[in-house]
C-alpha cells in the first residue's frame, strides 16, 4: 500500500486528475486502518470507495465466515468448551457468521451411499452442514442462483444480488441481454410445492384477476430484479430470429 501511495504522489505532481486524489485520499485510509489493526471490510466505505478497493484484491477486505471444526460428538450435541469464547472473540471483530461443523462427520457421509448417509442422518439426528456453508458462502460474496430449465437439462446460474433481469440473461449469452423482451418467472418453492410448471400457472389463474403477474408465475420486464431460487424462461429477439 505504500508504494501504491508513492505511486500517486509522483502522478499527482504531473496531473491534476481528480480521481488520483480520490484513490490518494482511499489509499491513506487503508493504510491508517491496517497501521490500527483494523480489517479493512470493517470500514465506513462509499460506493467511489469500494470500486477503488476492489482494485486491489486487499486479503482484509474479503468477506469473511468462520468455520469452527468439532469432533462428532460435540456436533451431533451442539456443544463444545470453545464455542462460547470463538463466539465472543467474533462478535468483538465484526460479528461475521459462525458455523460449527464436522469434518469427520462430513468425510463419513461423503464416503456412504445416499441413501445409507440419509438414514444414518435420521437415526442420529444431525445433519451435513455443506449446505449451510454452501448458502452462506454465497450470501456473504453477495451472489445468489436463478435457475433455466428445458426439455433436456435444468441449470443453476450465479448472479450477483440486485441483478436486473437482462443482466442475468446476459450470463448465460449475450444476445439474451442484447434482445431482452421479457423473463417468465416462477419460483423455486412454488414449483417444489406444486409439482410442475402447469400447476404453477394454474394456481397462478385462479389468482385474482387470472394474469400471469397476479399470481406464482410472472412475467417481468427490464426493471425486475432477479431473486435468489428464481426459476426462469427468457424471451428475447435479435436482428435475424425470433422469440425465444
């Protein structure tokens, strides 16, 4: 960082560039941060600001969760002599997410059939924490899923939360984006509950006024924002084709 500093210095002598001021004036703030011991991600940053911090890939302004690995035992009852302390010393440093968990465990049911780690799940009453870690890993690097399905495979696609609708149909090809009309939508939840797209769009119509935005399953302009579970069919049309 303090060459970074330097660096600026020198082009401020020859450019009256306003943004080398601002990243002066951020770099500075990181440097007394980490001279204070403090974690970066814990700072008051603007928006201006964080555009420039993520230039420099910084290791303490990464989102951070905490792994506690417990033996079995301790998991499967939910206590450990550590976990109190862990938990304290947490909430002092910016109160991230704890999640406890098994390796041993994990390692046992990796190596089981499904079904066997299933039931040995049941008779044991505990459950693998992957998918907690999973869910929480991508909430704290503020990405979520929507998913594409056809007639031969469904897809999970990763955004960013407060993605707009033809930015996510950008991820998975750029004419998507391009050629945007509009993006069916049901969700993850709905479907699970209801069994099938049909039955989605059926509960849908007996909604209120018998539209498809009255009820589960919606049609969205540009302005929607895609949310996490979303399940969704995009229409689009580019120069040469049609409706897709």
């Amino acid at each position: 960082m303090e060459r970074k500093i330097e660096d600026l210095e020198k082009s401020m002598k020859r450019s009256n560039d306003k943004q080398l001021k601002i990243e002066h004036e951020c770099c500075l703030r990181v440097k007394a941060s980490l001279q204070e011991g403090k974690d970066v991600r814990l700072g008051d940053w603007k928006a201006a600001d964080i555009e420039i911090l993520n230039s420099f890939q910084l290791l303490t302004a990464k989102p951070v969760v905490y792994l506690v690995n417990m033996n079995e035992k301790d998991y499967q009852r939910k206590k450990n002599k550590f976990l109190p302390k862990i938990h304290a010393w947490v909430q002092e440093h910016g109160g991230e997410p704890i999640i406890p968990f098994s390796c041993v465990l994990e390692r046992n049911l990796a190596d089981m059939p499904p079904d066997e780690a299933a039931k040995y799940c049941e008779e044991n009453k505990v459950q693998s924490g992957l998918p907690k870690i999973i869910k929480t890993g991508f909430a704290a690097i503020n990405l979520i899923y929507f998913f594409t399905a056809g007639p031969d495979e469904v897809k999970c696609w990763q955004i960013r939360r407060q993605t707009k609708a033809p930015q996510a149909a950008g991820a998975i090809h750029t004419d998507f984006e391009r050629g945007f009309i509009c993006a069916e939508v049901m969700k993850f939840e709905d479907l699970k509950e209801l069994g099938t797209e049909s039955a989605v769009k059926r509960a849908s119509c007996q909604k209120g006024s018998g539209s498809k935005a009255a009820g589960k399953y919606k049609q969205e302009g540009k302005t929607y924002v895609v949310q996490d579970g979303d399940i969704i069919f995009f229409k689009f049309n580019v120069s040469g084709g049609g409706k897709k």
